[in-house]
C-alpha cells in the first residue's frame, strides 16, 4: 500500500494544544523516511480554501530541517483555527447578514490539485468530525487526537492535556499563598469546554476545597456550608476551581459574545460564582481566570512523546493502507479507531471514576451535597 503514497499532508485545526509541533515533526519524519513528500496546510484548511490570504503560500513543503527543534515548543508552527470550518463556511451575503456554504467539493479539488493522496488531521472532535465528513467525501485521512481538554472518545489520552494540569496546578499552588495569608477564597476558573477533566485533576492534585464541573450541577449553598465549615475548624481560606462549562442545578453555562464562525465561547463562571459566594459566606472572595494561559507553554516530556509517538503512528497507519481511523492510546499501545467512532462526540468524567470516589473520599465539594 505504501507505493501508493507519493505525498501527504498535515492540518492542524481548532485550539492549539502543547504538543501539536512533536505530531508535526514525527509524522514529517517517519514520511521523509519512507520516501513520500510532505506538506503542511497554514491555519487549518485555510491555506487551501483562501490562498490568496498568503502570499508565501497556503502550503508549504516540510522537510527534516523544517521539523528540526521544535518539539519543545508550545502552538503549531502550521497554525491553525476554530472558524472556517469547510463545511459550514460562514459567508457574508449583501445584506450584511450571514450563511454556511458546504465547500467540502472545492477542498477536495485543492487536495487533487496539490496531488496529496492523504491527509493526517490533527484535532479535537470539531476537525476530527471534518476528518471523518472530508474521507466519507473520498480523500483519504488519517486522524490524530489533540486537546487539552480530554475530551475525545476512543482514547485514554490526548496531548495537551498533562501540560494544562501541569501548569494549572503550579498556579493554584501560588493561589494558596494568597488564599492563606488573606483568608479569602479564591476562585480560579479554568478551560476545559463541557467536561471537567481539567478542573478535576488540578483541583484534586492541589487539594481545593471545592470543584465545579459541567458534569454536576452545582447549588453553591453547598459550597458556602464547606467554606463555613473549614472556617470553624480555623481554616480561614478556601480554594474553589471552576471548570469554565460548569452550571448551576436548572441554569445555563456562562457564555462570552458570540464570533461568526466560532463555536460557542464559554467564560466568566468564576466571576459569578465569585460574588455569590462573597454573598452567601461574607468572606472576600477573588476571582483568577487561567483561560489560553493552559493552552500555552513548552508541552511536558508525557505530552512530547505522546505527541511524537501519535505521529509516527498515524504514518504508520498510511503505511499498512489504513484510511479514515484515528490513532488512539490504549493500555499504552497505539491503537486504530474508527473516525466515525470519534467524530461528534465528547467524552465527559464518569462520576464513578477513581479521581472522582478519591475527592469524595477527601471530603472535596462538587456543590451537590454528597461528599462526606
Ligand atoms: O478546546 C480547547 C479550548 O481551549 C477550550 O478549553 C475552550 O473552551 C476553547 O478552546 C476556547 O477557544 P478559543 O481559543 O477559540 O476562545
């Protein structure tokens, strides 16, 4: 199958994520060391849709010296974008309001025009859902997991992740200077869309007193009893970590203004979950708000090799005539899903897991009522 391979091409699409360079300089290898020729897309699928918006090129050919240092580098030397979406391409009419165009047939003429014979996408569930719609429309993919928000299906791991709960547990431990030596309560709301991974792990490996995930809803009475109750027994401070996703028992997420060709955009939880429990407990109660601060940043050593091994991989996957699976990490093995097993889909914290019963063990608040 690998004859049938003369070029390839990599996407990286939606937020970036630390170690999106080691997929890029991996998979450029493992391609230039079988001989095929390797291009990188700009921004996504921009590149190919809107070359005029680049004058050094929409694509650009990758080579050894292209890949060389840059696996300890936070972003993607591709660049990348959560508008534009090729199947729903926002499109400005002559009345000033706007439309989705499906230009699915026009990317795959661009993909025919630079003789690509297959695409590795490298995203979260939004471009892993056009990985699986481009090759169900007959090019061929190969898709990698990446999100700092653990949110994908059919993996035990995505890269990106280690790194935002590496540094979002560094500025919670900071937190706790300021926590202690006031007795406030800090609030610090973190990324993570619409499961709590993130939340949930820094807030446990730090030792919050309470935790917000989208997973429960939360009644903030609840929280105030546990800041009540530390108070009493001289624990004058308290940490609450929100995840940005997370609602209050019959309301709705916080959202910030929409942008055309954007998803929706959560924030500013934290905020409101700042004031209500100044309210509820008359302490002082400050908001710290992490957003893209756990997007960036050198990827850690767990994050680097994931990222390199996910690349590899996924040529690997091209190599034995693989089409339209994901590569995914599976009791630490590279594994092949099935993108339409992927795409559309979120994976949030099971509410039995081990992490969760070890933060009810601890007494942790989750805003329910139910921790010991
Ligand atoms: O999916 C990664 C993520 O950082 C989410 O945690 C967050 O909700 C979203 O992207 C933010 O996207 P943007 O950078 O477009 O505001």
């Amino acid at each position: 199958m690998s004859q049938s391979i003369r070029r390839i091409a990599l996407s990286t699409g939606g937020g970036d994520a630390p170690g999106l360079n080691a997929v890029i300089r991996a998979a450029t290898l493992a391609a230039v060391n079988r001989g095929w020729e390797v291009l990188g897309i700009r921004d996504g699928f921009n590149g190919l849709m809107n070359p005029e918006e680049y004058p050094q090129g929409g694509v650009v050919r990758l080579g050894r010296e292209d890949v060389r240092g840059i696996v300890h580098l936070g972003g993607t030397i591709l660049g990348t974008t959560n508008k534009g979406n090729p199947t729903a391409y926002p499109v400005q009419q002559l009345d000033g309001s706007w439309t989705e165009i499906d230009r699915t047939p026009e990317l795959l003429g661009m993909f025919r025009a630079h003789s690509i014979d297959a695409l590795i996408t490298i995203g979260g569930d939004g471009s892993l859902t056009i990985g699986d719609h481009l090759q169900r429309a007959g090019m061929r993919v190969i898709g990698v997991p990446k999100t700092i928000d653990n949110d994908l299906e059919r993996t035990e791991a995505t890269f990106g992740f280690d790194t935002a709960v590496e540094f979002a547990s560094e500025c919670i431990d900071r937190l706790f200077s300021t926590a202690t030596s006031h007795g406030r309560v800090i609030v610090v709301e973190v990324m993570g869309r619409h499961a709590g991974w993130i939340a949930l792990h820094a807030g446990v490996a730090c030792g919050a007193h309470a935790i917000l995930i989208p997973e429960i809803p939360y009644v903030l009475e609840h929280v105030a009893e546990t800041i009540r109750e530390r108070e009493e027994r001289g624990a004058k401070f308290s940490i609450v970590v929100v995840a940005e996703g997370a609602a209050p028992v019959g309301g709705s997420v916080s959202l910030l203004a929409p942008e055309i060709g954007h998803a929706e955009r959560l924030g500013g939880v934290g905020e409101k979950v700042a004031e209500q429990l100044q309210r509820l407990t008359g302490k002082e109660a400050r908001t710290v708000v992490l957003g893209h601060l756990l997007r960036g940043g050198t990827p850690t050593a767990f994050d680097r090799l994931l990222g390199l091994r996910f690349g590899a991989a996924a040529v690997r996957a091209l190599e034995a005539g693989m089409d339209g699976v994901m590569v995914a990490l599976n009791a630490d093995d590279m594994t092949y899903v099935p993108l339409s097993t992927v795409s559309k889909r979120q994976r949030t914290v099971p509410l039995d897991c081990d992490t969760m019963l070890t933060a009810r063990d601890m007494a942790i608040s989750f805003g329910d009522g139910l921790s010991r």
